[in-house]
C-alpha cells in the first residue's frame, strides 16, 4: 500500500520491549486467575483445617515430588535454549526446546496415572465412595481436580506454543536478532513451572 | 469520499468490501466494528428494558408471567453491562481515537486488537444462544447468585461462559491500550502531556486487567460446579455461597470504574474544547483516575452489608467507599472551575457533558446513600438501588457514550450532523431518563423490592410515571439516532476541527487516512490542553 510518510512512533514497527511488556502483563492476568482459586483454598482450609490434613493423605508424595523436578528441569532447558539463540546457536535452541517439550509430556503422562488412580478409588465427585466423604474432604478435592486441572491445560498451552516456536526457529523466522517470542513462550512456561510450584506444597506437603 | 483530496485516502476508503472490515487491521475500522455490535446491543438491552417498564405499568402479571420477567431482567443486565457498558467506550472511541490522541498510526498489537472484537462476537453469540439452545435465557440476575445459579434448570452455564469470554476480550483491550501508552506516544509526548481521555482509558486498562480474571475463574467455578459436579459453593456439600458473593464483587465493584472512568475522560476532552480554555487542575483529574481505580478494589464489601458480614469489616468496607467520592469530586471541581470564565460554546457534546455532571451527581450521592450502613440496610434490594446505579450507568456513561459519539462524530466520518435536531434530542432524552429514573429512588425509599414482576396497589401511580419515561427516553433516542443515520448517508462535509479543539485527532483529516497523520503532529505547547488564545486567569 502506498504509504509515503510513516510515524517514528509507529505501532507496526517490530518492538521487542511491547511484546515484553504485553506478555508480563499477560502473566499477571494469569497469576490472578489462580490468585482467585488460592483465595478459595485458603478459605476452605481454614474452616476444614482437618479434612485438608486427612485427605492430603490419599495423594503420593513421590509422584508429586518427581512431577516438580521434570517441571523444574523443563524451566531450566527453555531458558537455556533462549541464551542458546541469543549467541546464535538455534540447532542447540530447538534441543533444548525438544527436551522442553518431553518434560512436559512426562509430566502430564504422571499426572494422568495420579488422577486414573484416584477416579479408580471412586474420588472423582459424584462417585460412590466420594459421596461418602465428609465435606471437608470433598472440598479438598474438588479443588484439587480443579486446580491442577487447570493447571495442567496450562502446561498444554505452553506445550503448544513451544512447539509453535520451534516451527519458527527451524524456518528461520525467530532467530539470534529476532526472538522475543522464544522468549515470551519461556516466560510463559516459567508461569506454569512457578503456578505448580505452589500447587504442589498445598495439595502434597502440608501436613 | 469527499473528505479528503490530499494524496492518502481516508481509512474508509482505503479497501471495500465485507473482509476488508471484519478482517481489518486497522484501529479506526475495529472501533467502528465495536461501534455497531455494541450499539445494537445496546438496542437490544433498551427493548428488553422496555419490555420491563410495560409489565410495571400495572400490577400483575399483563404481558410477561413471572418466570419470563425473570428471564427478561438477567438477560437485559447481562446484555447492558457485559455486552454494551464494558466494552462501549474504551472499545469503540478508545480504539479510534487513543491511538490518534497519542500521534500514532496503531495500537501496539492490531492483531490482538482484531481478536478482542472477535472474541467480543463469540460471547455474544454465546449470550443470545440461551434464547435457542438450552432452557432458556438465565433466570438469575447478571449477578449469577450460587447456589441459585447452580440449581435452575435455565441455560446458565452458556451465559457464564458468554461473560467469561467477553472478560477475556476485555482483557486483551486493556493489555493493548497499556503498551500503546507505554510504548507509542509521539516523540517529546511524556505521560503529563497526554489527553486526560488517554489517562482515563489508562486507569480503566489496569483494571480490566487485574480484576477480570477473578470473575473468569469465579464463573468457570460456576461453570464446573453445574457441568463437573465440582460443588465449590452449594452448602449441601460444604461449599460457602457468600464466598462466591465476595469473588463476583471483587471483580464487579472495579467493572464499576471499568465504566465509569472512560465517561469522565470523554468530559475531560469535552469540557475545555468547548470553553476554550486550559482544563483546571489537570494532574489532579490524571491522578485521581488512577485513585479511583486503586480504591475502586477495596470496597466490594459495601454490595454484601446484609449478606452476614462482621461489624469491623462492614464499617470498614463502607468508609472506604466514602473515600471513592474524593476522588470524584475532585474531578467534578476541576470541570466546573474549567467552565468558571470560559468562551463557552453550548454545543450538543457540551449538553450531553453538563447533563453527565447532573446525572452523575445525583447517582454518585445516591452511591453514598447506600454505601452508608444504616441506610443501605432499608434499601438495600429496593428500587433505590436500581435508580441509582441507573442513574450512574445510563445518565453517566450512556450520555458520556452518546457525547462522545456527538464530539468525535464529524471527525469519524467526516460529515456533521444537524446540530437543532441533536440538541432537540438531547432534551428529550434528559427529560425521560429523570422520569424514567427518580420515581425509582423515591419508590426505593417505599419499599419497593427490585426484580419482581409484580407490585403492591401503592406503588402505582410512581410506576406508571417511570413507564411514561420510558417512552419519553426511548422516543428522544430514536430522534437522535436517525439524526445521525441521515448525517452518516448526505450530512453536509465537516471541517478538520469543527470544534477548534486542540488535541491531535484535530490536527489530521475528517474522516482520518489510513495511518492517521501525513505529517508528523505538532504537540501543544504547555500541555494538551493549552488553548492559544484563552483568558487563564
């Protein structure tokens, strides 16, 4: 389009530090949306401070604790393949990306053998034996179906968007110039590693 | 279009075709698109709203059964503040003209911006869906009470899910606006010589941004609890229904000033171009948007008094909310010290600004009536409440809204309007809309309950009077928007700046090119609002 005069100021110029900033922005939307459901948690584990404590029991510590060790690690391969892209090393950039990515899987494949074993003791609500439990401990795990429920959506939206990412990385289009997406994707995924990192005392190790 | 001769064409020009707009990149088209789904919305809310004001003609069920008026309410709230009152101004006027009051040529994201206006769609399509799929529209309120909200057999949960994805468009048009300020103003633009509009929309960003993820998370709740049977708020399995009151409010007192302050940004554009002269105290009115937005989070408290609440918090929450009114009046002070020996010129935007200060002081004092605890006690859930908020919504924003559209219309499109017609009604509607709206406040104080589609023998005659606003307001609406439609179709050619006002968008062409500016704007000096030729004594 014929355009002859254009603004220093424009709002088409490439502008890592909008994007930045957008995202930060982003995360803090994200960062309430749980706030809202810390805030329940906190409420309920006040008023049932013992159901809390009994039905923290039913879950497994170990799978937990391997859960947040994949996550951790996963948060610690994106930021390196962004240091790697920066100093212009995209090969090892989308390893670490691919690693990412199995961590993730990992995760989640841990988390679907958590919660088949709990539907399959009959906790998931409206089942039989769930029905049975004293509120409190029903509350607990409404809000633990919920919470790392969500959760775990987040970690495949993050997923999706490295995978996304990599797709430019190897078609050239996020590059050692030109990466503030690979960046915002692994701001995004330190959100979700940060999000389970409080999740995780609260539902496993308060005892 | 005849607007423009130079080189570039307007942005109406540019590209033709139905694509060329629901697929624009292009600020100006996304809030001439938001201009015409929220307006027909708005429609839509005055027709239900309508229908209200004949069931209360008399007493008795006449045109509606109780149930359907029921229906009618939720959908009419649900409608007027998710679909109209949220979006109308930041989306339509902040998405034309903040990018053009700032001097550039976009928002800092056009791509988000087109996502938001689709999002905006989708939940609206997700809205009126309840009118065909399901049970029914909601039956609840806008307020989605639990544990009601999770028992009735109506289509709730599409209506929740319609409110969440409209939070997220809203979402994504305060995070747009807040780069742009941060990262698009002219060179030599700092944060003190913006537009009072542009900190306006810049308050009401941060809290579109950090309130309306609490009622996302709260309506998914809901949503959970009626698809899921995950039961976080129904007492019979131990959940707390005044904690979901407490979620709705934290998020839905801030929407109030999501409302609110981009109206009072539309006044402070308005009120010094129209008595050409420096606006009074400007610091304060910028500052004071971002006081009302701080302490606009800390009063949800004041909507629960009688929903069982310990005395310190119930007095706590309702001195803070006093504290909402300094900031307020400050800004009411500083527009009526603007005008103190001013050129004025009664323009109609200047009408629609002045009958804002009028309607917003008589909702604003009513605010504090209920926000006092021994008499919110005795009104709360009366008409009262609905004159007010009626009062602050529709005679504060809506006539903000429709001062805007007036201020900024020959600048949209580039044709002006027939100013006798508009003046005419503007008298018409202030007129219904006081009729419209006191005898509520008065049958408040009666004892009138709200949301009921039946009344006791007493209340009559007050009724019938609000019923004959109605038809008043809506007959001076219709005068006003056919004016417009006939100015859009053969309005005689308006100049750059019909109103000699001084901000940037005076400075391009009426309607503007595709980028806004061909050639760099000059800013002000000493301010935006630094009039040439004006008496600052």
């Amino acid at each position: 389009m014929e355009h002859s005069f254009s603004l220093p100021n424009s709002g088409h110029n490439y502008d890592a530090k909008a994007s930045k900033l957008g995202m930060w922005l982003f995360l803090y939307t994200e960062l309430l949306l749980f706030g809202g459901l810390f805030m329940v948690y906190m409420v309920y584990r006040a008023l049932n401070p013992d159901a809390f404590l009994i039905a923290s029991f039913n879950l497994n510590v170990w799978l937990g604790t391997i859960n947040t060790v994949v996550l951790l690690t996963s948060s610690m391969t994106v930021a390196m393949s962004i240091t790697a892209i920066q100093k212009g090393n995209s090969k090892l950039s989308l390893i670490l990306l691919a690693l990412t990515v199995a961590a993730a899987v990992i995760f989640l494949v841990i988390k679907y053998f958590e919660w088949g074993a709990k539907i399959e003791h009959g906790f998931w609500p409206g089942m039989d034996h769930f029905t049975n439990l004293p509120f409190g401990e029903q509350l607990y795990f409404y809000l633990y179906f919920f919470m790392t429920g969500l959760h775990g959506l987040h970690v495949v939206v993050g997923m999706v968007f490295i995978l996304i990412v990599m797709k430019k990385i190897k078609n050239g289009s996020q590059n050692k110039n030109k990466n503030q997406l690979l960046e915002n994707s692994g701001l995004y995924w330190h959100l979700v590693d940060l999000i389970w990192i409080y999740l995780f005392p609260l539902f496993y190790l308060i005892h | 279009m005849t607007g423009t001769s130079a080189s570039q064409p307007s942005y109406l020009d540019v590209t033709k075709g139905l694509f060329s707009w629901i697929f624009t990149l292009d600020h100006k088209r996304i809030g001439l698109l938001y201009l015409y789904t929220v307006g027909s919305f708005f429609l839509v809310g005055v027709i239900l709203g309508v229908i209200m004001r004949l069931e209360l003609f008399n007493p008795g069920a006449d045109i509606i059964e109780a149930q359907t008026y029921n229906q009618v309410f939720t959908l009419h709230g649900v409608i007027m503040v998710f679909l109209f009152i949220i979006p109308s101004i930041p989306a339509v006027f902040g998405n034309f003209f903040l990018p053009i009051m700032l001097g550039t040529d976009d928002v800092a994201f056009p791509r988000i911006n087109l996502m938001s206006w689709w999002l905006y769609v989708i939940g609206a399509i997700f809205a009126l869906g309840t009118l065909i799929f399901g049970d029914g529209p909601a039956d609840t309120g806008w307020t989605f009470y639990a544990p009601y909200s999770v028992k009735t057999g109506t289509n709730v949960s599409m209506t929740v899910l319609a409110a969440f994805v409209l939070g997220f468009s809203s979402i994504l048009t305060g995070l747009n606006f807040i780069v742009t300020i941060h990262r698009l103003r002219a060179p030599g633009m700092g944060f003190n010589d913006m537009p009072l509009f542009s900190w306006a929309l810049y308050a009401t960003s941060w809290i579109q941004l950090l309130a309306t993820p609490i009622i996302g998370i709260t309506l998914l709740m809901i949503l959970a609890e009626r698809v899921l049977g995950i039961g976080l708020f129904d007492p019979a399995i131990g959940g707390d229904p005044i904690l979901y009151q407490h979620l709705f409010w934290i998020y839905s007192h801030p929407a109030v000033y999501i409302m609110a302050l981009p109206a009072m940004g539309i006044v402070s554009e308005i009120i010094p171009t129209f008595s050409q002269r420096t606006i009074f105290g400007y610091k304060a009115i910028a500052y004071s948007s971002m006081g009302i937005a701080l302490v606009g989070y800390f009063v949800w408290g004041h909507h629960m008094f009688t929903s069982g609440m310990s005395g310190p918090s119930a007095w706590i929450f309702s001195l803070l909310t006093f504290f909402v009114a300094i900031p307020t009046s400050i800004k009411v002070f500083n527009w009526l010290a603007t005008l103190y020996k001013g050129s004025i010129d009664i323009e109609v935007p200047l009408l629609y600004a002045l009958a804002f200060i009028f309607n917003f002081l008589i909702g604003g004092l009513t605010g504090l009536v209920v926000g006092a605890l021994a008499a919110d006690v005795h009104l709360h859930d009366t008409y009262f409440v609905v004159g007010h908020f009626h009062y602050v919504m529709l005679g504060g924003t809506g006539f903000a809204f429709i001062g805007g559209l007036h201020y900024w219309f020959p600048k949209m499109w580039g044709k002006m309007y027939n100013k006798a017609v508009a003046k005419l009604a503007f008298a018409i509607i202030f007129i219904g809309l006081n009729i419209l709206y006191f005898p509520m406040l008065i049958l408040g104080v009666m004892g009138m309950p709200r949301r009921y589609y039946d009344y006791l023998p007493e209340f009559h005659t007050l009724n019938q009077v609000s019923t004959v606003g109605s038809w008043i307001m809506v007959t001076g609406l219709i005068i006003m928007l056919v004016n417009l439609f006939i100015a859009h179709r053969k309005g005689k050619k308006a100049p750059d700046n019909p109103w000699n006002g001084i901000t940037l968008e005076w400075q391009t062409k009426s309607p503007p090119p595709l980028y806004n500016f061909d050639k760099m704007p000059k800013l002000a000096k000493g301010g935006p609002y630094n009039y040439p030729n004006a008496k600052n004594s």
